[in-house]
C-alpha cells in the first residue's frame, strides 16, 4: 500500500495470497502480528503471519511489504524461512483481538471488535492500528443486532487486559471459505484458551470435520473443553473410524460415559470398531460405506454417489450386498465401481454389473497387507467381510496413509516445496 492511501482492515487479509516480485506466489496470510505500546498510543503492525506451500508458518514483516492491492500482497521477494514463534510482546490481530469486548472511554459502554483497520505512516514504511470496527449490545453469536461504529483506537480500552470469555464468531467469518484441514491448522497455532473459543462458536458438523483433521492431542484437548452432551454430539457427526480413534486416547471411564450418551447406533458402532486392533482392516475401516441392494438400479447406485457429505475415495463405489443394508449386512456379492456405473444405462440392475472376482479383506487383516491390497489392485478403499460374508465396512486410502504416516505429521510441515518447484 502506497504511502497516504486508505486504511485496510484485516479481516480482508485472511487467506489473501502473497507474491514475490516476479510473480511466484510465496503463501497465504493467516494472521497480522502487532505489539501493543504504552501511553494509549496506536499499536504498532510489525509484519505478517504467511502460511508458506509446507504450511510452515513465517513472519513476514512490514518492511518487507512492498503492496496490499487487488486482492494480494506483494513482497521484496527477500523472505525469512525460519517459523514464526510470536514473543509475549505480540499480539495476533485475527487470534486474539477479533471479538474482544472492551469499553468505550467516552461512555464506559461495553462493545465487541468486529474487525481492526491498519495503515501505513506517511512518508514512512511504519504501520500502525488506525481503526476499531466495533458493534455495541452484548456479545455471544446470536446477539448480532447493535449499532456498529468505527472509533479511534485511543477510543476504547481493554485490549491490555486478559479476556475471559472471548466469542469466536468474527474470527471464524475471516476463514469461513477454509477447508477443514486449513482450519484445524488455524486452530492448531492458537492458543489453547483461543482454541477452545473458536471450537465452542463452531457448529458440530463443522467441528466434526476439523477434529478429525487435528493432531491426537488437540483433539483430546478440544474434546475435554466440551461440556459431554455436546461432545457426544460431535462424536456422533464425526466419521465412525475417527470416533473410534479419538475415544480410544480417553481414559476408559470417560470413553464409556461419552458412549453412552450418544445415539445406540453410533455407539453401537464405534464400539465395534473399538474392539477391532488398530492397525487392522477392521480397526482402519469405517462403517459407512455406500451399501446397495442386489435389485437397486445403476441411477439409484448414482444417486447415493452424488451425496454431497461423502469422501471422494467412499464415492469411488459402491457394495453390492443382501438385505440388511446396514453394516453388517447380508451377504455381500461384490463392488461395482463409479467409473463402471458412468458406463452403463440408468435402468440396468447394480447385480448384473457387480465385480466379484476380487477377495475382500478380513477385519483380521493387517496395515501393510492392506496397503499391497491397494496397492495391488490400484484401489482407493477396499471392501472388510467378516467369516459369514457379511459386509463390515471399508478401508479407505486416505485412513491407511494417515497410519503410515508418522504419528506427528499433522504438526509437521508438508513437504510439497521441491514437488511444487518441479512442476
């Protein structure tokens, strides 16, 4: 931003790409670091927080920014790769202070942030806050009525002192359009009393994707804060395979009490994946794939496919199995794959085109048999048939690459940087 131009507020820096002078895209804003000061004066901006392509997260400062225009930001091209590590100094505008209550001077009223303005000192390379964006009336995520007013920042007080209680809702609106593994990774650098905030204001089918893509630990840690009616809730909207796995890091007397207070079913099946060992096909598998009758037709079998909640590896295809049609089911006769039912007419009978020359997978089955399984037969999920015949489930690929990964590679840094510069 050129000297003298107009202020801009953060929030429209979420996730805002930023490029080197030639062109190349360095990353992705995720935060803006600013250091309180002393004497009521404006907090100064000291750089951004950059998520770069391996999703290591540096520090870009100001300094360095050479334009916030059209959308991106454009740097010296000189970058720092080293992680950024915030000082006690520091505060995170999106982290921490987005939904902050604090208190006009003039009135004593009590407001919440809605959003922060910044701009760069004339005639200087400095930036500093410039405005608060603030809405007056109570907090709390369905109090959204109240004036809204943008005041100077020796307007208000309170940024200084420890917030209890901090609501999540503006936070959460700045990285709304986030895939669930972009935010968990979001949540994943906050603190933990801001990642407990942010959890509580998201609603259980989100916070079910983003457990599920989070470190065991922030998992547990975020679970924990809940109070156990809603986690049982949450439990219920994650992916049976990834309940299993979460409850089975509880000590058991809270796993039971979690159990019981979610829907027979869902327990039901958890607790069937619980009793299978983990690095097995019934312990990797999850039990709700896309089961069909023998007498469904190929634009019933589309239909399920085209369910907008279903993983691409479990839309792959479908099990063709004897009533129930419920895991376990009856007996199962075979898969009939996506690209097969693009191939053939709506009316044609699932049974006529079922694919049966292939073995199924045991729930004995261990993780490296699994994965030549895949591997074998270029498979993204595979079928887990117990001694009877009966369907248990399905092994997924992307559930088998998350237990041949290291333990920690949610915390680790993609290592995607020499793939993307060979392309």
């Amino acid at each position: 931003m050129a000297a003298g131009a107009s202020r801009l507020f953060v929030s429209h820096l979420a996730g805002v790409a930023v490029f080197d002078p030639n062109g190349d895209q360095v990353g992705r804003v995720r935060d803006v670091v600013a250091m309180l000061r002393v004497g009521g004066r404006p907090p100064r901006v000291l750089g951004l927080v950059v998520e770069v392509v391996s999703r290591r997260r540096i520090f870009l400062p100001m300094t360095r920014v050479t334009g916030v225009e059209s959308g991106q930001v454009i740097t010296t091209g000189v970058v720092n790769m080293r992680r950024f590590e915030q000082r006690p100094t520091e505060r995170l505008i999106l982290g921490e202070l987005l939904d902050r209550r604090v208190r006009l001077v003039a009135t004593g009223e009590e407001v919440t942030v809605l959003d922060v303005a910044i701009q760069q000192l004339p005639a200087r390379r400095d930036w500093e806050i410039d405005k608060i964006f603030v809405r007056k009336g109570k907090g709390g995520a369905l109090r959204r009525k109240g004036e809204t007013l943008t005041v100077e920042w020796s307007a208000v007080t309170g940024f200084s002192l420890e917030e209890h209680g901090q609501g999540a809702e503006n936070l959460l609106a700045t990285f709304e359009q986030l895939r669930p593994a972009d935010l968990a990774n979001v949540l994943h650098h906050l603190s933990p009393k801001r990642r407990a905030e942010v959890a509580a204001a998201l609603d259980d089918d989100r916070l079910a994707d983003v457990l599920e893509e989070l470190p065991d630990d922030d998992q547990v840690e975020i679970l924990g804060k809940l109070k156990e009616e809603r986690a049982a809730d949450v439990l219920e909207a994650m992916d049976p395979d990834d309940a299993a796995d979460l409850l089975s890091e509880l000590p058991e007397e809270e796993k039971e009490r979690l159990l019981a207070l979610m829907r027979p079913e869902d327990a039901a099946d958890v607790r069937r994946l619980l009793s299978y060992e983990e690095r097995t096909a019934g312990g990797l598998m999850t039990t709700d794939p896309i089961v069909l009758r023998p007498d469904a037709t190929v634009a019933d079998a589309l239909a399920r496919v085209r369910q907008q909640d279903l993983s691409p590896a479990l839309a792959a295809q479908v099990y063709v199995c004897r009533p129930p049609d419920e895991t376990p089911t009856g007996k199962y006769l075979g898969t009939v794959h996506f690209q097969r039912l693009l191939r053939d007419p709506p009316f044609t009978l699932v049974s006529s085109i079922v694919e049966a020359d292939l073995p199924p997978l045991s729930p004995g089955t261990s993780l490296p048999a699994v994965t030549s399984y895949l591997a074998a037969y270029n498979m993204i999920a595979a079928p887990v048939v117990d001694e009877s015949g009966s369907l248990l489930g399905a092994v997924t690929v992307d559930d088998v690459l998350d237990h041949l990964l290291p333990d920690d590679w949610r915390e680790t840094e993609f290592h995607t940087e020499e793939a993307v510069r060979g392309q």
